[in-house]
C-alpha cells in the first residue's frame, strides 16, 4: 500500500513540476497521460491552470495538449495493433464488442466523439480497439486531433471566461457542453460524407451516361 500511494504521490509531483513548463510541460502531460500513466488531473486540469493564469496563450497551450495527446494516442494505437486482441483482455466483451460495431459503421467519427469527451469517460478502450481492429492510422490520428482539439479549445475558453473555476464547472456540467460539441461535429461530418457521396455518384453517373 505504501508503494502504490509512493507511486501516486511521485506522478502527481511529476504533473505540478511539469506544469511549471508552460507549454512545453502540457505537452509532455497530454501524452504522458494518453500513451501511458494517468496523471492526476491530467492534462484538463494542467490546460486551465495555465489558460487561466495567461489567457493570451490559451491556443498555444489548446495546440501543445492536443499534439501531446495525439502522438500518446498513436503509441498506444501502435501498440495495441502490433499486440492484438489480447491487449483487449482487461475491456469487457460486450464493450469491445460495441465498440469493434461503432467503428465499422461510423469509421473515424467513433474514435473523434470520444475524444472530445472529458474524464471519468473511459477512451482507451477506443484507442486500443481502433489499433486492434485496425482502423487506418491517418484516419486515427485527424480524429484524436480533432476531437482533442475542440476538447482543449472548450476548456481554454471557459477557463479564460471563469478562471480556475472553469475545472468545476466541466466537472459538473462540461459533460454536457462536450457531448453537445461532440453532436455537432457528428452531424458536420455526417452531412460532409453524405454530399461526398452524392457529388461522386452524381460524377459516376455522368461519366457513365457519356460512355
């Protein structure tokens, strides 16, 4: 017990110093926390500290968070691909499952709505089933990036706007918020595929009626 407490004691001091970086230190949190070990608070709570405390830097402390979780999202992508379905043990059947369904039917939109939602939401198990089931590692890396991008960007504001209140906030209400950003962009994306599709077939249809 001892240990495990040292442990948690060691990465919540790791997380405080880092944060000291500024941006430098928000990257290495947002991947650390993505590829890795969970840090306390993660990159949420090291992302309004510094917002809040220099509002002029919000999107470059939106950009470094979101590099730094995209390339810790890629790792453990890579991982889980190069492993297999027994890196999937420890997730239930009847999530993996789900969400093995949610990519074939949804392709990068099931990996770029979770991401834009905050903890307690369990994500990895998206990552690890996107490497596993072997989602296209271009497509993996514009979702994360995207999806954490609008997370980052939502959180710098409301902390720029409320300050360091801005992490309670999220933690009571921003659920809602993300997952109303998160509907948006599934319906953006949606609407976007949807005329692709159209525009392509209405070109095959020219193209054939031509020949």
């Amino acid at each position: 017990m001892a240990f495990i407490l040292g442990i948690k004691d060691f990465f919540a001091n790791l997380g405080g110093k880092l944060i000291g970086f500024g941006a430098t230190g928000l990257f290495a949190i947002a991947l650390l926390d993505s590829a890795f070990v969970p840090l306390p608070g993660g990159p949420d709570a090291a992302m309004i500290i510094l917002s809040a405390a220099a509002p002029a830097w919000m999107p470059l402390y939106a950009l470094a968070a979101t590099i730094g979780s995209t390339i810790g999202c890629a790792v453990l992508y890579l991982i889980a691909r190069r492993a297999g379905a027994s890196i999937l043990k420890r997730v239930s059947a009847e999530r993996r499952d789900r969400i093995e369904n949610l990519l074939g039917r949804y392709d990068m939109l099931a990996v770029m709505v979770p991401a834009i939602l905050p903890p307690p939401f369990p994500f990895k198990p998206f990552v690890l089933c996107a490497g596993v089931f072997k989602l296209k590692l271009w497509r993996f890396v514009v979702a994360i990036f995207t999806g954490r991008a609008a997370r980052f960007l939502i959180e710098g504001w409301l902390a720029v706007k409320f300050g360091d209140e801005a992490y309670s906030i999220i933690r009571q209400h921003g659920l809602k918020v993300l997952i109303g950003v998160a509907a948006v962009l599934l319906v953006f994306f949606a609407i976007k595929f949807y005329r692709s599709r159209r525009l392509k077939k209405a070109v095959a249809d020219e193209i054939q009626s031509q020949n």
